[in-house]
C-alpha cells in the first residue's frame, strides 16, 4: 500500500486497486503522479489494493489467479460474455455482498478521505453500497479502452472517467446517466509525453543495431499471448530488423528465447520500468491489445501490429487502432510476417499509421484526471 503521511489541513485521496493485470496500478500511479505534478504538496493520498488487504478468502488470492486465468482466452471470454450485463453483474454483487460486506465496512472505517478513485471494476458497487450510511466523493477511472463491462459502471458515483467515446457510450447503454460521464482518456506516466533521449542515443545504451528498424515485441506483464511462436516467425522469414522482446514475468519463456539460436539481431528482457525509453527507440510495436499499451504507443507514435486479445474485454481495442488506421490485427505469426514486410518494403504505410498514432493520443490524460480530482476536493493549481 502506497500512502503519505496524513496531513489534517489537505484533502486526503484514496485509490482503489489491484494487481490483476498490470494496468491497474499504472492507471492509480499516473494519477498521481499528475497531481505531483500540478498540485504538489496540496493533497495527501494512498492506494489501497482491495483484494490482497481486504478481501477475505479465497478472493484475497485473486491477483496470484488472475495471470494462470488470463492464459486461457476461451473460458475468459466465456465468462466475460456471460456476465456482461447490468442485471447479471447486479446479481453478482448482490451473491457476493454478504461474504465481503464486512471487508468493505472495514476499508471504510480504515481509510477516510475527502475522495475515493476506483480505478477497478470489482470495487465500484461494493462500495458504493456502504456510501448508505456515509457519503464521500467517489469517481471511477475506467481502465478498459472501448470493451468496458458491465462491473465498471455504477450510477452512485459521482463521476466515470472514459479513455473513449465508445466506452462513454457503453456506459449509457448500461443505464448511466449522460452527465456523469466525461471521455478524457487512459492515464500513462508522464515519462511517455516527454522524449528523454535522441533515439540512437537510447539504442547506443541498450546496445541494439542503429542500422536496422527495431520491433518491439510486448506480451504484457505476464508474456501472454503467441510471443514466442511469433518472434521465431520473424527470425525465420529472415527480415532486415531488430528484434527486441519483453518477455515480462514469465521467466520460462525468458530462458527459452534467450537460448535460441537467433538469425537476426534479438534482445530480450523480462519485466522492464524503461517502457518509455523502449517505446521511444523502437519503430513498431508487436504487442497483444492491452490498453496501457495501445495508449502508451499511441503517444510514441509507434505504429501497432496487434497479434493476440483478451476476448469480450479487447476485442474494441482492436476495433479501434485498425478503425483509426493507427496499427493492424494480425492473428497469426505470418500475419505479422507479412505486415513486416509490407512496412519495409513501403515505409510510408508505417510513417502515416505513426501519424494516425498521434493524432488519437492523449497524452494530457492524467493531468486532465488530476484536474477533476483536484476539483472534487476544492483544490487549485498553484500560481
């Protein structure tokens, strides 16, 4: 748990989080980071994890099941499908409330604050049930990019921060009234909005080519997805690039790549904090349609093959980035072969899908979720 010292003079935040998926606290960090940034010193504020610190059992092991679950696509989008309803996922609650009603109490009476922030869509209704009794502020953060279910969605906030306008939309079609939706966008580290180095410059330290485009291959936190059968698709077809792969948390998969015997130039990490710098020096991104991901290229202007999904939650993110001309689904390794070997042979299809990258970015998306905030709890930006 992320906390600074309580001070009685300064509105006092609370995120709501968990570590199923990388996305979560990223979200909860870019937040705050933005609100460092343009209101520093003027909040207090810490995250709270729900599921490890709260939840009782077995739901307080729901970030140690998340990653074997996410590994399979099928019963995923089974039960996304299945549940993905304003009166099933209202069920849901209602099952689970009273095994969980007295963890939640307890989150309350344990963390008072001028401003509650979800940036999970598990947390929203149980809590907004106990706001009975008490009534603070609450705002969800959605996190998911255009496929948003049902869970994110509560007509007792206060507040629904959207990356998109289809989520937006979504959110009205699951009965949310028009008003308490706002489009802002996804929230990613300042890091992202800002080039640090010259691109060489970055490549000079990683030690990667300077005369080859560099691919970026992201399986996300967990090197999900068909990484390693598409990365030796690549070094098969032999193609005049660089490739570098994050392998994330997996650390077999780490192993195996790095004992292959490459034909091209490959370097491979494990879970990295040099995702910017990565992004910044690279010429395409490979990567399954994660939406920390997609928005984070997207600012980059690194144009996107998109290669696997989580069913029923990105399916829209794929949608998107292909209807916006910003990247292309290519679901199987020759697939991304060949769209490789179409950006090579005509770089301007890369050039315009970097430039349509940028134009459906948002990079003030933190700082413009820290100025809500900032506004909830009666705080201004320093003159």
């Amino acid at each position: 748990m992320l906390m600074q010292t309580l001070q009685p003079d300064q509105p006092h935040i609370v995120f709501l989080f968990s570590d199923t998926g990388g996305g979560h606290r990223s979200a909860a960090e870019a937040i705050i980071e933005a609100l460092e940034l343009q209101f520093p010193g003027q909040t207090t504020y810490e995250m709270v994890d729900l599921f490890r610190e709260y939840a009782p059992p077995p739901l307080n092991k729901t970030p140690e099941i998340y990653p074997p679950l996410s590994r399979m696509p099928a019963a995923w989008g089974f039960g996304y499908r299945q549940t993905n309803t304003p009166r099933r996922s209202r069920n849901i609650n209602n099952i689970a409330w009273p095994y969980i009603r007295r963890s939640i109490y307890r989150l309350m009476e344990e963390h008072p604050c001028d401003l509650m922030v979800s940036v999970h869509p598990l947390m929203n209704t149980p809590v907004l049930r106990t706001f009975r009794d008490r009534r603070i502020p609450f705002i969800t953060v959605v996190t998911d990019m255009v496929s948003t279910h049902a869970f994110w969605f509560d007509n007792r906030a206060d507040l629904i921060i959207v990356p998109t306008e289809g989520a937006r939309q979504n959110g009205i079609q699951f009965g949310i009234s028009p008003e308490k939706i706002q489009v802002i966008g996804l929230p990613v580290a300042d890091k992202f909005c800002h080039e640090q180095e010259a691109p060489n410059d970055i490549r000079k330290k990683m030690g990667w080519p300077l005369d080859k485009p560099v691919i970026l291959m992201v399986g996300g936190g967990e090197g999900m997805g068909p990484l390693e059968k598409t990365a030796h698709a690549i070094n098969d077809a032999n193609l005049d690039v660089a490739l570098v792969i994050i392998a994330g948390r997996n650390r077999e998969l780490k192993n195996r790549l790095e004992n292959h015997l490459w034909n091209i130039p490959v370097s491979v990490y494990g879970f990295v904090r040099t995702m910017p710098e990565f992004m910044q020096a690279s010429n395409v991104l490979v990567t399954k349609a994660g939406p920390g991901t997609i928005s984070e290229a997207c600012i980059c202007g690194l144009p996107i093959i998109l290669y696997s999904k989580m069913p029923g939650q990105e399916d829209g993110n794929v949608d998107f980035v292909v209807n916006e001309g910003a990247g292309v689904w290519a679901p199987e390794p020759e697939h991304v072969v060949s769209t490789l070997q179409s950006w090579l042979a005509a770089p301007e299809l890369r050039w315009q899908a970097a430039a349509n990258c940028r134009r459906i970015a948002r990079p003030q998306a933190a700082r413009d979720i820290a100025a809500a905030l900032a506004a909830r709890v009666g705080i201004t930006r320093p003159e």
